[in-house]
C-alpha cells in the first residue's frame, strides 16, 4: 500500500512531476458520484506544468531508451506484482471515484495487471529484421522508441485506459506524459505513479498530469510530444486530430461506439438475454464497448424483451461499496441528465419503456426500450448509460444492413445455434471487433483492440505487433566493411 487507512495519500494536493510536486493549475476536489463525498484535492496541472513535464522526460527518456530490456521489463513486472499482492490499491479508488463496483473494480484490477505482464514481455520482443539488398551489405529495418507518449484517458476504464498506453509504452523505452480524466484523477493516473515509483521506475520517465482541456491541448499541440494516444468520445477525438495535425504528430485514437447484438432466430433465448443484460448494464452501460443496439429476430423478439425486462428489473443499484450492488452511480449530474433525456425523448419517438427509465440520485434503473424504430434517438445516438434498445428485424440482410448504417464501428456481437454461420456473416459486418456467442464488452491485453470508422483511426491497443506500430519508429539502417565508392 503507499499509504494506511490514517495516512494522507501521496497525491494529497500533489501530481506527479518527477515525483510528487505541486502544479500550478487550480486544485481538483475529487468526489465520489455515489455521495458527493470528498476522496481528495489532488493538484491540478497546467500548460506550463506539461512544458516543466517534457523538459524533464526529454533527458530521462533518453537513460530509460538505453537500459537494457531486463532493466525495463523487471520494473513493469514489479509494478504488476505490487497491485496483485494488494489489488485494494486501486480497487479502492476505483470503486469511490469512478462509480465502479466490486466486481468491476476487482476485474479492471487484473487488466491492469495483466497489461503490466504482457507489456513485461513486449520489452524482449524482437524489435528488427534483417532485409534483403542488391548491395554488399547488411541491411536491417529496426524498432526506436518514438520519444515522448502523450496519453489523454477517460473515467470509465481509468486504470486499464491509461496502463494500456503506459505500460508498452514504458517497456519499449519511451517516456510519458499522462493526462487522466480529472474525475478520476486517482485510479486513471495518480495511484499508478504510485504504483511505478514503488516497484522503481526512474524518476521523470512517468508524469502524471490531472487537469481539464488546456492541459489536453498543451500535450497535443507540444511539439517535442511525438505521439498521442487518446481515447475518449469520437466529438474529442475529431478536435484531438484536428489539432494534432498541424504538427504532423501520430495519433492513435480508440473512439466511441454504438455496439449492435444480433440475436439470430435460432439462439437460446435466455442466453441471450443474459449476454444482452451484461452487455448493456455493466458499469452502467459506461462503455465504448457496451451494447446500444439490439436487433432481434421477430420470432423470438417478445420472449427476448420479456427475459431481459426480468434482468433489468432483478438487478440492484446503488454504491459500489455494497458488495450486493450490480450497478454503481452515474459519472456525474451531466451524463445523467443525457440519459434520461435520451430515454425520454426515445418514448416520445415511439418507443415503449418496458423497464427501467428513472432514476433515485445518481443510480439510473436498467431500461429496456421495445418497438425502437431506426430514427428513434436511442437508436442513433450513443448513450453511455445502461439503456438497452431493442429493434425487430426480419430478414437478415436487413438487420446487417441496419448495422452497417451507423457510423461507428467498434464491437458487435452475434448470438445463434450455428457459429459457422455467424462467422461467415462477419465478413460482410463492418466492426473492429465480432464476438460470436458472446457480449460486444471484451478485451485482453494480448489482442489489437481498436474500431472502424467513427470508432478509432491510427492503429489497435494492445498485442506485440500493434503496441510495436503505435510505440515504435521503424528505422532502416545499412553497414558496409568499406566506404562506397560513387562516380563524383
């Protein structure tokens, strides 16, 4: 732990500045959405804390570049057993600052642990290969480090959507520089250089950067930043690489999602339903991954709401540190405001609220929208809450059509009796992801996750060979025994 239950935590009026420093922006009071209450005032950052940052990481980046990949991979693999050997670390400001539960919290804390392992292993990756030449020559294609990493992470996932990016980030010896959502200003930034400092990672390799746009914008628009990896929504994401581009800077954008669930005529109902429920609830449906979008074939269409409704209705909700609790609190008063004026507005289209569609505080009840018609808002729109539309369809060239019109393209999932089948409809589903047979919310730290079209653009997180594209510059270099000779 890096602090007891009677201490003031490290980042008390801190960030993290080759080591823990005050910031020169205005303080953040971190609270907790299930009660308002006060976790911490954490420093706030600035522009000029993001230019102190980069001095620093410029000549440290350089020290860590050069150490050998055990120095590196031993330090992630540190990290990773610190937070395994007492996952409470994070779980615990996971579940106060980001509205997780228990379960939740406790599986993002073994993502991120597993990202630390994975990573671990990409620092011994072979980074080159030797080419072939018309000249007498050894040539060979290498992987450098591309410098300084500026990392930009939402509230939802905190700990995993920042570790993706730092962890192979780190291993592959490049510096970072992480700007994590202010709202969970702990979890997705402040508890991990917790974390790195304890298991010995050199100081100004990290830093660690809580603030508000001026700050995200510092970091793209820095001309010694080389690479961006932001995620977030796909509104962000656009000004992200508007701004970015300019410096003609790399940028790796993993954007938002409207995921669809196509239930097939033959699938297990209940099954579905299950998957369905899981789907578009967990973590209250604050997800890029999560399923806003069910198309159900007509013959099986009324037992599958009916099922469902049952889930929604069966599910308690209420703050994550009740174990009992399936669902914590919404991010905030505005995200809040959004879904109901999303679900309100889709009854005024037509729809029929089945289950669900109020809300006690911040705890917003599992809803289940019947007879949504493709116009309909709930249908169109991303909602980021745990809404689960559902549309009737009865031809499958229609429903893969009715996918296909959105203009995301991050996850889908196919539920059926015959897998086969479904795996020759996934190539005509435009989509980052198909998952057959199960939710549209997966990931693991050993595959390139990333969406088509509005849901990302610039590479895939996670896996050797992506984690090597984004963190990595290509460098060709030749030897020959003698000096060239040339004509002039």
């Amino acid at each position: 732990m890096t602090m007891t239950e009677n201490q003031t935590p490290l980042w008390e009026g801190k960030l993290f500045i080759d080591g823990w420093t005050d910031g020169t922006g205005a303080e953040i009071a971190v609270r907790a959405p299930a009660t308002g209450r006060l976790i911490a005032t954490v420093a706030g950052a600035s522009p000029a804390d993001v230019d102190r940052a980069v001095t620093i990481a410029v000549a440290a980046q350089r020290e860590w570049g050069a150490q050998p990949y055990p120095a590196r991979a031993a330090i992630l693999l540190k990290a990773a057993q610190l937070l395994q050997d007492n996952s409470a670390r994070l779980i615990d400001p996971l579940v106060d600052e980001a509205g997780s539960t228990q379960g939740k919290a406790g599986f993002e804390a073994m993502l991120v642990t597993t990202e630390l392992q994975e990573s671990a292993a990409l620092a011994s990756h072979p980074y080159g290969e030797i080419l072939r030449s018309m000249k007498p020559r050894l040539s060979l294609a290498r992987r450098v480090p591309v410098g300084i990493v500026g990392v930009i992470s939402p509230f939802n996932f905190p700990g995993i959507l920042s570790m993706r990016s730092v962890a192979p980030a780190l291993a592959l010896g490049n510096a970072v520089i992480l700007k994590p959502d202010p709202r969970t200003a702990i979890s997705g930034g402040l508890a991990l250089a917790a974390l790195f400092e304890e298991a010995g990672l050199p100081q100004g390799v990290l830093h660690v950067l809580p603030g508000g746009g001026d700050v995200g914008e510092a970091i793209v628009q820095h001309p010694q930043i080389s690479t961006i990896s932001f995620t977030g929504s796909t509104a962000a994401g656009r000004r992200v690489a508007a701004s970015a581009a300019p410096l003609l800077k790399r940028v790796h954008l993993e954007l938002g999602g409207n995921n669809a669930q196509l239930v097939l005529p033959d699938a297990d109902v209940a099954k579905a339903a299950s998957v369905a429920a899981w789907g578009s609830y967990l973590h209250q449906g604050q997800i890029c991954m999560s399923t806003g979008r069910h198309l159900v074939h007509r013959s099986i269409a009324d037992e599958y709401v009916r099922l469902l409704a049952e889930k929604a209705r069966a599910l308690r909700v209420g703050d994550g540190r009740d174990g009992d609790n399936a669902l914590g609190p919404i991010i905030d008063d505005s995200q809040l405001a959004h879904i109901d004026d999303v679900v309100q507005a889709a009854v005024a289209q037509g729809a029929t609220l089945v289950a669900g569609g109020t809300h006690d505080g911040p705890f917003f009840q599992p809803t289940v929208l019947a007879d949504v018609g493709e116009e309909n808002r709930a249908w169109t729109e991303e909602i980021f809450g745990p809404v689960a539309p559902v549309l009737v369809y009865d031809d499958i060239d229609e429903a893969i059509e009715i996918i296909n019109r959105s203009e995301y393209g991050l996850s889908v999932s196919i539920l059926t009796g015959n897998a086969y089948r479904a795996y020759e409809l996934a190539d005509r589903i435009e989509s980052g992801a198909i998952h057959i047979n199960d939710a549209t919310v997966d990931d693991e730290a050993s595959i390139p996750f990333g969406g088509m079209k509005a849901s990302g653009v610039g590479g895939r997180f996670g896996g050797p060979h992506a984690n090597l594209d984004t963190f990595t510059e290509t460098q060709w270099v030749t030897v020959q025994r003698d000096i060239a000779d040339y004509p002039f």
